[in-house]
C-alpha cells in the first residue's frame, strides 16, 4: 500500500513515516500543499493524509483540486484544528475522515485500515492480480507500486487480460473485446501487446504476458529466469 503524507511539521512527518515504513507501507511525504499536488497529479497512492495547515497551498484547496480532477483516493484529514466547522468544512470538500492532533500512531493505523477496506468495497472497478493493479480513473498500471501510464487500447487490453488471468485467451476474442472485431483486428492485437510487454518490462523484472502458440495470450506472473 502506498501512502502519501501532507505534512508541514517535520517531526509530525517523520513520526508518521517511520511508523507506517515500519509496518509495511511504502511512503512518501510532502512538506508543503504546492509538493503534494504534483505528486498527487504524477502517482497513485492508496491513501493520503492532509493536513489543513500547510504552506503554498493549504489543506483544504489540495482537496478541492484533486476531487475536481475525479481522483478518488481516500483522505484522512490530519490537524490541529477541531472545530466543528473545520470538520464540516473538512468532510463536505470531499474527505473520508478526520483526525485531530494530537493523536496515537494506534488511532491513526486503524483509521487508515478502516478507510483502505471501506475504499476496497466501494471501488470494485479497481482490478488487482499479484502485485499488480489497474486504475480505470488514472488509466494507470501499477506494478509493485511502479507505475506507467496506458493508451486507451493498452488499458482495454490489460483490462481483459486480467479480467481472465491464468486462462489463455485467443487473439479473436481480445480483438471482440477491444475493437468489437473478431477477424479484420487480430494483428493489430500483437501490436497493442507488444507495447503492453515493454511498458510492463520498464518496471517489472517480472514476465506477465505471455504467447500461446497457435492461439493468443496468456496472463500470469513468472520470474524473469522461470
């Protein structure tokens, strides 16, 4: 899981990061609301914690960007301020939950698991396999929490792909899948797979695409020497 960390006081940063690193999350952290737009626009991240006040762009105008952009990921608000308009202003600019400093790094844990298995049920159109996830509203592919971006058709593709993975799949039913053509469309499926291949290989040392002769494609995890 990957988590993003808005936060302008350093050993409140730090605090957070060395106790999330420690129990497994992968995470990154913004000093400032300006930092952590730009890594909101360029990655995917499973969670983010904002605080309300940061410098360059403050708490609360971070939400209303990235809601504006249709990015979904949960939020939980974290800062010291505990008024309830803060709180409604918090909630109804678009984040899952709210917590108030000072707080116990136990609080925080079970507020996020409570936010990443809430988000799981809710956004079914999220695909995973492995370590592998597929995000329809970034057109993102996450390979262990590296990512690249896919074209429409890339995105249609892995879609199926995972969608059946481990079945192998004939080049005519990935065509009717992608360009509802099940004869004229079937080289083109080649193609479209061979760009799938290098843009996994770019970040996975890992073989995920692989040709069954005679017949099409088949998706599952194998090492690189396997």
């Amino acid at each position: 899981m990957k988590v993003l960390v808005i936060e302008d006081e350093v050993k409140v940063a730090s605090f957070i990061s060395k106790g999330l690193q420690e129990e497994g999350y992968i995470v990154e952290v913004a000093y400032n609301g300006k930092s952590g737009i730009d890594l909101i626009r360029e990655t995917h991240y499973d969670i983010i914690l904002l605080d309300l006040m940061i410098p360059e762009v403050n708490g609360l105008e971070v939400l209303r960007n990235m809601r504006a952009w249709g990015i979904n990921t949960p939020v939980l608000i974290i800062t010291a301020k505990s008024s309830k308009e803060d709180v409604v202003k918090g909630l109804d600019t678009g984040s899952d939950d709210y917590l108030t400093k000072p707080f116990s790094f136990e609080e925080l844990l079970a507020r996020i698991r409570a936010l990443l298995r809430r988000n799981r049920k809710v956004d079914t159109h999220i695909l995973e396999y492995k370590d592998i996830i597929l995000n329809p509203y970034t057109r993102k592919l996450s390979v262990a929490s590296k990512e690249v971006e896919l074209t429409d058709k890339e995105f249609m593709i892995m879609e199926y792909l995972l969608k059946n993975n481990e079945k192998p799949l004939a080049r005519k039913e990935i065509a009717e899948y992608v360009w509802q053509n099940s004869t004229d469309s079937t080289n083109i499926v080649d193609v479209y797979v061979n760009f799938l291949r290098k843009k996994i290989e770019s970040i996975s040392q890992k073989r995920y695409i692989h040709t069954v002769r005679g017949t099409g494609y088949i998706f599952r995890e194998e090492n690189e020497n396997s």
